[in-house]
C-alpha cells in the first residue's frame, strides 16, 4: 500500500523524469511543485498552485501521480487506477461486486439525466474529443453532439493556459461526471480566464443553462483564499433547479467558493485496497481542504445539527461531503491529449478534490431527485447524517482541519458527513 502524502507539507526541490521531460519543484507561476513519496512521484500543475497574494485569480485543485515504474505516456491505461466502473462499484451505483477491482470490474453506470454544468477557465480545444476517447477506453456510451456541449462564458472562444494545466483540469471533469452519470448531457462552460471575476460570470450563465434544461447539478474544481466580503458573492452561486458544488480544496483550510451557504462543499477522501487491489474501504486524505470559515457565519443546515454544531461552532465549516482524492494511494485514470509543458501525455493518474466534485455531482445527478435549490441538496445530506445506507462515515486517519487532527464518528472537518453511497439521501 502506498504512503499517504500530506502535499501541503512541504516542497521537494527534486528533478525527476517527466516523460522525458526535466521538471524541478519551483514557485514561479508556470513551473510545477514536486513531491517524492515511496511509490512514485506527485505533481502539482502550476494551474493547481494558490498565489495567496492575488487572491483574485482561481487555482485547479489536481495532483497528478507518476509510478515510480512508469510513466505518462501514449498507451492505454493499466495497473491501479480507479476507472470509471471501479468508481461506480465503489460509490454504489452499480452492485458491489467484491473487491470493485480496477483490474475486473468492468460493469458502468447506466444512470445520469438532464445536464451537469462543468465551470473552468480557460480553452480546452480537445475536451469533447477527449471524452470520447475516455468513454470508448471504459465502455462509457459514445459521445453525440446532444450529449456534450461547449459554451463561451464571454461570447468568444478563450485563449489557452500556456502550461496546459487548466485543459488537464476540463478534461478531468468532464471524465468523472460522465464516469458516473453517463445518461446526462455535459455542458462545459469556459470563463475568459482563471480571474475569479470571470469564473463568477461563468457561474451565473452556467446556472442560468441548468436551470434553463429542467434542472441538474454545477461542479466547480476551483476555488480561491477564504476572505473577507467573500459572502457577497452568495447569489452569484444560486439559481431555480441548479445544486453546485465546489472544491474544498488540496491544502488545509477553507476555500471559496466551496465556503458558501449555497455551495455544496466537497473533500477528498482516500479509497483504501489491498495489496491485490481489492477494496476495503475509505479513511480520510490528509491534504483535503476544509474546515471553519473565518467570514462566513454557520447556515442552518449546521446549526440544527447539534453533533455539526459542536464542531462549528458559529461559523460555516466545509467540506460537507468527501469522495476520493488522494493522487498517491487512489487516483483516477482521466484523458488530456491538449499538450501539457509542451508534450501531449493523453493517459494521466490524477488526484485532488479536482476529482471529488464532479464525481459528487454526477453521483446527486443519479440520485434524480433534483432539488429546487442548493440548500434544499444540502438539507437533505445533512438530514441524512449518520444514515448508513447513505452515506460511509469516515472514522480513520489524519485530519490537519480539525483540531482533533483525527477523523471521527459522526461530522467532522475531514470529510464532513463522510462518502456518499448510492442514491439514497441525496
């Protein structure tokens, strides 16, 4: 089993082989940060890399991990990587099968409807070509015009991230909620840039688009510093018949827009599997972001909670739910093949609450119940705490959110009411 790395620990100056590409652990805005675990080597995009002092601009929150046995390169996906019908074995939408073995299982979801807004920056020029690729590899229905769709937050086609980061990102999202909600229709919308301005107006047409096809969920794997006046933004975050969801994010703290009232918050868990793959269940990701939000006070949901507000207290506390993040024990297979720093790699293992959202959003989305409003998503998962058959709580391992630096019965600030199962509660 891999060691679990806390990435927002320290940075190794280290250069390693990056498909046959030198990459040293650097804090200029387009060098990667690198870190060295026992199994292979994680990478931080400088598109997932916060710059505290401008906290206008936005940051991805992925982590891409490379085997010490391999590397990214052109073939099909192999080894350990969670695939989307392991994912749908792990998180209930498909029958249990034991072991819900990346090497076996190959049963996918069949559930998913009317649509699921994806939020990014930046142009993907090769998102839809990618999806289909990713859907073919894993048995996924074909892609069709109906199914997926681009939209220009501005009018006009943006321009590119130079580093390739925030394509990898586009790509990642629109994999995973295709991974588990393969029946709805996928609609990317594309913001100018990675300035929170331009991904707030993203926002606003995103929802106005979901609310516009009879309702379904925005997933949102970006996110800023938690700060002051950041409650302002609250209705930019709303809309009839649309559930948002946002990034908890990759280091400890709270992060917007994950911290609103109405945002559903979503942190990273750790699939735990035994030396031959098999499942055993879910622990807490120490690098998942989270906790008690500094600006915003507690919402109602929290406050009628008494095991919530305990942990709360008087202000909002995040994430509200967690799913599988940790790049170095559990990543995901997702398909790229826009060039990252100059080299087209395709087939990427990637991790971070980057994952966790839009496979949150493609899991409530085949749940079908769709709720008038975010709160209502939010009361409902709430109302379902400590309900088994609904949501995994997570009781083992480290937590630097909480000040217990452990994960625990009931809520906490690791995973919050813990690992969605299924569509019940949601």
């Amino acid at each position: 089993m891999r060691t679990v790395l806390r990435l927002s620990a320290v940075s190794m100056a280290v250069t390693v082989a990056f498909a046959g590409t030198a990459a040293r652990a650097e804090t200029s805005e387009t060098s990667e940060q690198i870190f060295q675990t026992s199994s292979g080597t994680v990478i931080i995009p400088a598109a997932s890399i916060a710059h505290p002092e401008t906290p206008r601009r936005a940051h991805t929150n992925t982590a891409i991990f490379v085997p010490s046995a391999r590397h990214p390169d052109n073939t099909a996906p192999s080894g350990d990587g969670e695939t989307a019908a392991s994912l749908a074995c792990v998180y209930g939408l498909t029958k249990q099968t034991p072991g819900c073995n990346p090497t076996s299982v190959k049963t996918i979801a069949t559930t998913g409807s009317k649509v699921i807004a994806i939020v990014d920056a930046y142009d993907d020029p090769t998102a839809e070509k990618d999806l289909a690729t990713y859907s073919k590899q894993f048995g996924l229905p074909a892609i069709t015009k109906s199914d997926f769709e681009v939209v220009y937050a501005a009018g006009k086609k943006p321009a590119q991230d130079s580093t390739g980061g925030w394509e990898l990102e586009e790509s990642l999202d629109v994999d995973m909620a295709h991974a588990l909600a393969p029946g709805a229709k996928i609609i990317l919308v594309e913001a100018t840039d990675d300035n929170t301005t331009s991904l707030i107006a993203a926002e606003r047409l995103a929802i106005q688009l979901v609310g516009k096809a009879g309702g379904g969920e925005v997933s949102n794997s970006w996110g800023s510093e938690d700060g002051i006046g950041e409650g302002s933004f609250s209705a930019d975050f709303a809309g009839p018949n649309a559930v948002v969801f946002a990034a908890a994010g990759d280091t400890v703290g709270p992060s917007f827009p994950a911290v609103l009232h109405n945002v559903v918050a979503v942190g990273g868990t750790t699939i735990e599997r035994s030396a031959k793959g098999d499942y055993l269940g879910q622990s807490t990701w120490d690098s998942g972001g989270g906790g008690v939000s500094g600006y915003i006070g507690v919402p109602s949901y929290q406050l009628l909670k008494a095991a919530v507000e305990e942990v709360v207290f008087n202000f909002r506390g995040t994430p509200d739910l967690a799913l599988v993040a940790n790049p170095d024990t559990s990543p995901v297979w997702a398909y790229d093949s826009t060039p990252y720093n100059g080299k087209v790699l395709k087939w990427f293992e990637v991790g971070g609450t980057s994952v966790a959202t839009p496979l949150a959003a493609a899991l409530v989305n085949s749940a079908g119940s769709f709720k008038a409003s975010t709160r209502a998503e939010l009361a409902e998962i709430y109302a379902n705490l400590g309900n088994a058959k609904a949501f995994l709580d997570i009781k083992q391992g480290q937590c630097f959110n909480d000040p217990r630096g452990l994960a625990a019965v009931g809520y906490d600030l690791c995973t919050g009411v813990g690992a969605p199962i299924g569509t019940i509660g949601k």
